[in-house]
C-alpha cells in the first residue's frame, strides 16, 4: 500500500494552510440560504442597501466609504488600478498576492525586510526612516501573512502622517483582523474616517469560513476615489445570494463571539505545547496562525510537510515566500483534537 492511499484510508485531510475559522460554515449561512434561495431569480442591487448596512455595523464605519469586491483579490485588483501606482512599497514577508498584482499592473515594488532578530515586529522609526515621496503606494498586512504578528494603531497613524506628508496612499489589509484578541483597539478602520489617504481591506472569507462566497470590502474615505469607483467600478459585483446571506451572517454575534474564544485559547494551548521543543522558533502569533522557524541543522520544511502530508496534515512550506527559507513553516489553528494531532506530528519529526 501506497504512503499517499495510507493517508487517504486511515485519516481526514486537513487544510491547516487555509487559514479559515475551524467552526466551519455559520449555521445563520445556513438558514439564510434556504431563506433567500429565490434571490438567484433577481438581479443584484447596484447599491446593495442592506449589506452594506450591515457590513457598516459590523465594522463600525458609514455605509457611504464602502467599496465591494467579489473576494479580496478582486478588491485589492480595484484599489491598485483606481490608485494606478508606479512605484510601491511592501513587507518582505508578506502576502506573495501583493506583488504579483503590482506586477500586473506594471507597478515597481520597493521590499522593506523585516528582521527576523527581532522576531519579524514592525520597527516604526526604521519603516519611516525609508520612506520617501518616490513611493505612491505602500500595501501592509495588519496582522502581517505569513508572521502572525500586528501593528498598533498608534503605529498605523503615525505612517499615515508620513504618507500625508509624502503624497503616498496606505493600503491596510486586515483580512485575519477579528482573529486578534481585542482587535477593535487594532483595527486601522477609525483612521480611514480621518485620513483620505488611507483604505482598510477586509474579506468575510477567513474569518467566517465562507471563501465561496466571495465578499470583501474596504473602507475609503476619498470623495474623489469614491466617485471615481462609482464611474468606473463594477455596477454589482456581488450575487443576490452572497449579499443576503452575508447582511444575515454579518449579525451571527453568537458565532462571532465563540469564533473569538476558540481561537484565544487553541493559540495558546498550541504555543505552549510547541514551545517545549529545542528544534523550532515560534513567532508568538496574534491571528489564527503561527510562523515556525526549524531550528534542526538536517531537517527542512519540505521534509516536515511531507511527514504532515501522511496523516492528512496539509500545512504551508514558506520556501518559496520572498525573506524565508525552507526553514520556515506556517500552519493555522484548528479543533482541540485536531491541533493535538498537528502538534505532535510536527515534534515526532525531530525524535531521535
């Protein structure tokens, strides 16, 4: 019998390199699916009222900045081509979509590196120091792909002063924002309201474990932006279906709530198992995921993916992201039992 049908018979496989919420599908999704199944019958509503009524109260922001996408990279598509920049700046790491739309769009990228000695956090004082007004565009991560960690609103603002200063747009991508503990002292979306140049993106996709629905949005409050988009945007981008099911789902704050609580506490339990092990360096995560560094002179991500792969543990080699290694891996936090599984998994690898 084959490695890859042992797998297959003997366990489930689990995606820990989706980075989606281990509760699954809201049951309100549910409801509201068979509720609103005639909404495929109609056509879109161009202003989609109810949705973003909801997205605003969810996010605490005014329906009037809000800009819809079918997905984040449909919406981070949006914000490159209305900014049309020529020279942008990005974290190295980070997102690998990020430049490969830059790139797209014939947009140069200038990388600022993270240092890794000190554990991948944002320096601030030595971000802004490498600024200048060459730079039309900047795109973060907040909390930063793959490393799991944060930058504080006090931070974010005093980069949004400097952009100001130097003509320069801020895009804040907030996709794992609500898996932060007491994210809303995080979340760069008050700022948005007092800076035209700045536009938070966030995805319903990771958070609530719906990627097939395919709803982001950002927050912009640019006058002249949003009536460029207005013009020139897609008149609706989201289905019936996926604007009625997320104006329910949006309002789920019981899920929201156990969401949170699950989360805080299998990153914990996770950080605390793993961090007996001499072999791995954790990044001590803030979202639903966690950057390990091996620390094993003859062991490497791939080898540490394929020993994960046999028991239906699909987690993300980061070999191939631009300022890793193939020393690197990243995994997301699942279920109690199915964490339980990842972790010794990984640290059976460096038994001798």
């Amino acid at each position: 019998m084959s490695n890859n049908q042992l797998r297959i018979e003997q366990y489930d496989t689990v995606l820990y390199n989706s980075n989606l919420n281990p509760m699954g599908v809201p049951e309100s999704v549910k409801k509201a699916y068979k509720d609103y199944a005639d909404a495929v019958i109609r056509y879109p509503d161009d202003y989609y009222p109810a949705l973003k009524k909801s997205i605003a109260s969810y996010a605490g922001c005014k329906d009037n900045q809000l800009v819809l996408g079918s997905g984040s990279s449909d919406l981070l598509r949006t914000f490159i081509g209305l900014l049309a920049p020529k020279k942008a700046m990005v974290l190295v790491p980070s997102f690998t979509e990020y430049e490969k739309v830059l790139s797209m769009f014939g947009c140069d990228i200038e990388y600022y590196e993270l240092d890794e000695s000190k554990d991948f956090q944002f320096d601030i004082a030595d971000f802004v120091a490498h600024l200048d007004s060459s730079l039309d565009l900047i795109i973060l991560g907040n909390p930063n792909n793959p490393t799991s960690q944060i930058i504080s609103r006090d931070d974010m603002e005093t980069m949004a002063e400097v952009c100001k200063e130097l003509d320069t747009f801020l895009l804040i991508d907030e996709m794992y924002i609500e898996f932060v503990d007491k994210y809303q002292d995080i979340t760069a979306v008050p700022l948005a309201e007092s800076y035209d140049n700045i536009a938070v993106m966030r995805s319903t996709s990771k958070f609530f474990a719906v990627p097939g629905l395919r709803l982001a949005y950002g927050i912009m409050a640019n006058d002249e932006y949003m009536k460029v988009l207005s013009i020139t945007g897609s008149p609706n981008p989201i289905s019936s279906i996926t604007a009625a099911v997320c104006t329910d789902m949006l309002k789920d704050r019981k899920y929201i709530k156990e969401s949170c609580s699950q989360i805080y506490t299998e990153r914990n339990l996770i950080v605390s198992a793993m961090s007996t092990s001499k072999h791995v360096k954790l990044y001590k995560p803030t979202a639903n995921f966690m950057l390990v560094k091996i620390l094993k002179d003859d062991v490497t991500a791939g080898q540490i993916a394929e020993h994960c792969n046999l028991k239906g543990i699909v987690i993300r080699n980061c070999e191939n992201i631009r300022g890793l290694s193939n020393k690197y891996i990243r995994f997301c936090f699942m279920k109690p039992s199915q964490n339980d599984l990842l972790v010794n998994t990984i640290l059976e690898v460096f038994k001798d």
